[in-house]
C-alpha cells in the first residue's frame, strides 16, 4: 500500500485524493510542496500513513501566528 496521506478535514472531491508514495521521504516531500493548495481547498491538517497506518499527525496545515 506505500505510503499516503489522509486528510483531517470534510473534504471528499476525487481530485484531492492523496497519491501513495513509495517512501516517507518523498510523501514529505509532496505534502511540503502542496500544502498550501490543500489548504486553500479546506484541508486544515494531514497525517502520515504507512500501509494505513497512523505514522504520525495530525500535522496542522496552518501557518503559526
């Protein structure tokens, strides 16, 4: 199953679905990438998967004030 992201949020739409990785590196790499996009569509914090398990999260998505 590799690695994915889940989506802390209500957000549903197909488009938003997190692709799967084959490491954590590179997971991290994408959400560090595109977190301000999945901000903007409503995810307000991720977490990290590994073969649908919880690594770690919920991470905020936010900027700190």
């Amino acid at each position: 199953m590799g690695w994915t992201w889940r989506y802390d949020s209500d957000v549903t739409a197909p488009d938003l679905a997190s692709p799967e990785f084959p490491s954590q590196a590179d997971a991290e790499s994408w959400v560090g990438e595109t977190w301000r996009e999945l901000l903007d569509a409503g995810v307000g914090s991720v977490t990290l998967l590994e073969d649908g398990e919880s690594v770690y999260g919920p991470m905020d998505l936010r900027p700190a004030p």
